[in-house]
C-alpha cells in the first residue's frame, strides 16, 4: 500500500465515528470546525445558515513548503487502481448485480457498474430514483429486491433516509454494497466506495491546496448541506486542515438544502457572500454540480479575477473552466471506478474473501489550471483501469 494509502486508512476509525455519530442523523447534524472564533452573519438566498470562522493553527514558511509538496504529489496522475489483490478464481457467470441510480449524476458510476458486470458476465439491471425524495429509493428497492439479485447497489442518499427497507435485505439474504451512503459495517452490508472517511480526506487534500495557493492567507466561502453526509464529509476535512495548519486563513460556510443546492442556490449564495464580505477571495464546493453557471455569473459582475472557484469532485464544465483559467482548482476522483470497486467488493464476497484495503478509494487527482488531465465527469486514472481490474478477475 502506497505511504497516501496508509495515511487515509489511518482515519478510517475516528471519522467514521465522528460523522456517523454526528452527520447521518439529519435533524442533528450540522458541519463544524475547531477554529478559536466564530460569529454568525446573515443568511444567503437559499441558505439555512452562515457563519465566519478563524483559523487557531499555524502556516509558516516551513510548513507551507511542506504542504506544496504534498499539493504537488496530488496533480500527478495515479498509476495504479486502488484494489491490488486478486480474486481467487474467474468468477462465476450469470449472477445478477442490480444498480440504484439517483436522477442527477448517478448514472456515472451505474455506467461503471454495467461494464464491469458485462466483463465478468454478470447481468445487468438498473432502477432510478429522485435524489430530492428518498421514498422513490426505497420503492426502487422494494422492487429490485423482487428480482432476487445477487446484489445491490446504491448510493448517493445517506443510509438513514432508507434504511427502513434494509431489513427485507436482511432477510431475503440478499447483500448490499454502499457508496457515499454511510452505511453500517454488518449484514447485510459488504462494504462502502467513497465513504465518509474518503471524503473528509479529499477535503483535507482541497484544503492543503488552498492554504498553499493563497499563501496561508485565503478567505473561503464553501456552500453545501449538511444533510449530504458525504459532501459534509469532504467540508469537515477542509474545514478541519484549514482550523490546523492556517492561522491566517478564514472560511465562511453557507448551510443550504438539498433543494436549494439542485436548482442552483449555491451560486446566490456566493454571490451574496462576497458582495456582503469583500475580503473572500476563493468559493469552494464539495460537488462542481452546485457551482455550474457561478464561473460567468462572477464574470459577469467583475468578479472573476477576484474569487477563486475550486472543490471536490468538479464536472466536465468545471475541468473545461480550469482549463481556460476561469476555475482554479478540483479535487477529483474517478466515478465510473466507483461502480467498478463496488463490484469488486461484491465478486470478492462472492468468493469468500475479506475486502480488499483499496475498494474504498477511488484513484484521485488534484487538477489544476496547466495540469495533465481529460475534461470529463469523470477523471478516469490511470487510463488503463478496466485492464487491471480485469488482470485482478482473472478474466483478462
């Protein structure tokens, strides 16, 4: 396992503890920093909360050059995917692998789910549900699990908000395997891609990036909701990084709704926040989804050159505008490898083996404007991932 490898398994426990107990109970849970001050400001359009927070570690010179190494590993391209022990056997065909895929972005990891299946000749089913109504999920699952598959899954919606349907799983025998959900480690759950611990890392990495860039010196404006447990994941490890290695730093975070961040409220939201504080100088999101359109609104009030926009996980319209120069900075990960390890976790319980310490992790890279990368949703590194997965699956 590489020494990156090593230092995110390290916080598999203590996050998992802090954010299943804090941040999948929806009507508790609220996003946090250890930072030594903090004062409550008005609320944006389509926000539940703001509030500016001060930083109380420390950025010296010594320290911001030990970051802009670190920075600078996270823009090279990863090699190897993350899974690296191989299965015991070819797996058997014709089981039946059944994919939940929300309405909005879902179908990115989906795709990776349907390839991988038909390589391993696993059949194929896929249902879709509404992303703003956790019910439709549940339904989805009621009738998949009417198909007898082999397994399930989903992701996306955190664990809580559907977890009255995990008992029919449970006793039908039929397991599920989770991404971005937040889902308890026993039956009949196998295992999670992209969980809570891998998001708050990628947030820590983003943070590292914007200490650096800014020069220990950033105000940072983040929108998101604490209701998206994953996306609050990655926000905690900002704000978290940011709280201990940035005395000079700031961020204010504007809490919105599930709703609001769909339909576009993130971009008022910012909008709101820079006019009210002219000293933000950098908009950071936890999904490039939420900040489409906000690159020419800041254009177009003269902005632009003023606000830094950067986050984890940016879509191809983000990528395009890093390229140009009007986007600074995503912290992203390849999506369509989220359903290939998904699979992966289900081929090897198929087969009685334990999880392999990779399957969460999907390969990453900090793209930046200069950077070595695809415009894509996806960023799929290496390039050649379905060729190693398929060498670990004997089926190659």
């Amino acid at each position: 396992m590489s020494s990156r490898a090593v230092r995110r398994s390290s916080l598999l426990g203590s996050v998992l503890a802090v954010a299943a107990g804090a941040c999948l109970v929806l009507s508790a849970c609220s996003s946090s920093s250890s930072s030594s001050s903090s004062a409550s400001a008005a609320g944006s359009s389509g926000a539940a909360s703001a509030s500016a927070t001060g930083s109380s570690g420390s950025a010296g010179s010594a320290s911001l050059d030990q970051l802009q190494s670190s920075v600078a590993k996270l823009e090279t391209p990863p090699a190897k995917i993350s899974p690296t022990t191989p299965l015991t056997a070819k797996p058997a065909s014709g089981k039946l692998v059944v994919y939940m895929s929300c309405n909005i972005e879902c179908t990115i990891e989906g795709d990776g789910v349907k390839q991988a299946a038909a390589d391993v000749g696993w059949n194929f089913k896929q249902f879709i549900y509404q992303i703003t109504d956790p019910s439709t999920l549940v339904s989805a699952m009621q009738q998949a699990l009417q198909l007898h598959p082999d397994v399930v899954i989903t992701g996306a919606l955190p664990y809580v908000t559907w977890q009255s349907v995990v008992p029919a799983y449970k006793a039908a025998g039929v397991p599920i395997v989770t991404y971005s959900a937040g889902a308890p480690d026993q039956a009949p759950f196998l295992g999670e891609v992209l969980g809570l611990p891998q998001y708050h890392q990628y947030g820590v990495d983003l943070a590292d990036w914007f200490i650096v860039d800014s020069n220990g010196k950033g105000h940072a404006v983040i929108t998101g909701s604490t209701n998206l447990s994953g996306l609050n994941a990655a926000v905690q490890g900002f704000e978290s990084e940011v709280a201990a290695k940035c005395a000079g730093c700031k961020i204010t975070y504007q809490n919105l709704s599930v709703v609001a961040l769909n339909s576009g409220g993130s971009i008022p939201a910012v909008v709101a926040a820079v006019q009210r504080d002219p000293s933000i100088n950098y908009a950071i999101s936890p999904n490039g989804f939420f900040f489409n359109g906000l690159a020419a609104k800041l254009g177009s009030l003269g902005l632009s050159q003023k606000v830094k926009i950067a986050g984890v996980y940016g879509t191809a319209t983000d990528l395009a505008n890093v390229k140009a120069g009007t986007e600074a900075a995503w912290m992203n990960f390849s999506v369509t490898q989220i359903g290939w390890q998904a699979l992966d976790i289900a081929l090897r319980h198929a087969q009685g083996m334990p999880l392999d310490p990779g399957d969460p992790w999907p390969p990453a890279q900090l793209l930046v404007h200069g950077g070595d990368f695809t415009v894509s949703n996806s960023t799929d590194v290496p390039a050649d991932y379905a060729t190693q997965f398929k060498a670990l699956w004997k089926v190659s």
